[in-house]
C-alpha cells in the first residue's frame, strides 16, 4: 500500500533500518503488504522466523522489542537464495486496531552493530506517531479487504442456485457474457428432466428437491473443472464447456445420458457447438431447440407405471 510505504519513509527518518516491513496479521499467518528498502521481493514465508520470535525492549525504541539474529535463521535465509538481506538484529512492534486486538506488526531489519547514541533512539515520541499512524493505516487495510471479501460472497451468493448449489440464471449470464467475444469453440447443453411434475405430485417436493440435487451432482460429475454447469429454474439445466472439439458435443450428450441413467434419472437433453450454429446466441437457440424436439418425440408413460414411480431410487 502505497500510504503505508510512505508512512515507513518517515518511521526512517526518526529510527534508520536496512529495510522496514509492515505485515497484516491473521491468526499465525503474516501476509507482507508494505516495505522500505528495496526487499519487496522477499516473500513472507521467508520472512517467518525472524517475525514470529519476540525480543525483549533492551536495546530498542519505546514500542519495539528487539533481538539478534541467530545463526540458524541466517542459513535459511542464505539457502532460500534472499541475497538482499543479512539481518543481524531485529525490531518489531506490534500494531494494533481500536478494540486492542493486534492487526499487524511493523518490523525492522539491522544489519550493522548497534551503535552508541543511535539505539535506542532519542525520538521516541516521533516514533511512537509513526506507529500509530501505522496501525490506523493498517485497520483501515484490513476492514476495506474485510468489506471487499463481503462483497465478493454477496455477489457469488446472488448467481448461485440456493437449492441445488450450481449457478442460477443470473450466474449462467454472466457466464456466457464472459465468453460472447472470445474465438474458441464452446459447447452448449440443455437439460430438462421429464419427470419432476409427477415425482412433486407423487411423493412431494421434499423428493423433488433431492432429484434436482442429485441430478446437479450428477451433471457436475461428468464436467472438468472450468466447465459450467446452472440451474435456470424449474427442471431446466445448462451446461457451457469452452475450448473443446468438435466431436464433444456428441461425447457430452453421450456421457450425461449415461450417467442420468446410472442414477435412474430420466431427462430431454440437446447439444450444439457455436461453430455449427454460427454463434454463441444460435448455439444456445439450437440446444434448446433440441432438447425439446427430444422431449416431445418421446413415449410418456403412464402416472401408474411402476418403473416411473419408484422413485425411491430418483
């Protein structure tokens, strides 16, 4: 964060370092989101030893701890090829929010002996400013990505399908707008179960709901994992599967049959490739158009038969 480096700019002014790190704290987990020095490279595991261990406050400024480096802790960060960095001593502060909680920690990095009459330093008032304005800085970081990840879920809830878990119609939209303009082949898929009318009239919608879970599981199993699978509402599916050949339209109505009828479930299926079609649009038009064609050419039987309503395996 760029407000952070500037604020380590001035915590140097008042207690030179080698190099200054800022890090947002999440239980035992240290995420580096600003430094002073040139050493942004360096990532936070690296960096884990030497800013999980507390010093003592001989030696450092009001608000810091301090300790020397060990040995040990030198070598890894040798073998870890982290050239820019010889650390003999270490300051750290912890920061924290309004409620007393620790956010983050603010920690330096010395790699000369500690002079006389430079450590600790006389401008501990400053000092303490700096971290202050450190750790408000840092709150404000942390609430703004609390928010932001707030956010994000609302809006991944709000395309998600509450009952079956795979996309709703608005996430299905969103998917196709997302590849409307991209030059690969896509693949398109319908799906429309034959028989949810009669299970919820049957044997209510308590079964209805498990034969549109089963049936979501069932579909998604058969996808790889950047395909798409969404619930448009009632008994009706779609599936989208991008960069694929032309022979998978066929290959995928031939797997999802399969395997609707492993799990005695009985549904209208249609496929079409944007390429055969001409576009994305009349490829959505063509599996649709298919689907139903399929549907209407099949034999309905009738509400008694035996094997339609044993769904106790459906």
């Amino acid at each position: 964060m760029e407000v952070l480096s500037v604020q380590l700019n001035i915590l140097q002014v008042f207690m030179p370092m080698d190099c200054w790190f800022v890090g947002r704290q999440e239980e035992a987990h240290v995420e580096v989101v600003a430094t002073f020095g040139g050493v942004d490279a360096i990532a936070a595991s690296h960096l884990a030893s030497l800013l999980a261990s507390d010093g003592n406050d001989q030696g450092a400024a009001k608000g810091f701890s301090h300790r020397p480096v060990s040995e040990m802790e030198l070598k890894a960060l040798a073998s870890a090829q982290v050239s820019a960095l010889h650390p003999r001593h270490v300051f750290k502060a912890d920061l924290r929010r309004g409620d007393g909680r620790i956010s983050g920690m603010v920690a330096g990095f010395l790699s000369q002996q500690l002079l006389p009459g430079v450590y600790p330093p006389s401008r501990t008032r400053e000092i303490a400013l700096c971290l202050s304005a450190i750790a408000q800085t840092l709150s404000m970081h942390v609430e703004l990505a609390a928010a932001e990840k707030l956010v994000l879920e609302t809006q991944q809830d709000a395309q998600i399908d509450s009952l079956t878990k795979v996309l709703n119609r608005a996430g299905w939209n969103k998917k196709l707008r997302s590849v409307a303009s991209i030059e690969e082949e896509v693949a398109i898929g319908f799906l429309d179960l034959d028989f949810l009318k009669l299970v919820n009239d049957s044997h209510g919608h308590l079964a209805g709901d498990d034969l549109l879970r089963r049936t979501a599981q069932t579909i998604k199993a058969e996808l790889r994992n950047n395909d798409c699978i969404a619930r448009l509402g009632g008994d009706e599916f779609a599936v989208m599967l991008r960069n694929v050949a032309t022979t998978d339209a066929s290959e995928l109505k031939k797997r999802l049959q399969l395997a609707l009828s492993e799990a005695d479930i009985k549904a209208s299926i249609g496929v079409a490739l944007k390429s055969e079609a001409g576009s994305l649009q009349k490829a959505l038009q063509l599996a649709d158009s298919r689907m139903y064609e399929e549907k209407r050419t099949k034999q309905r039987p009738l509400a008694n038969n035996s094997h339609v309503l044993n769904f106790g395996q459906v």
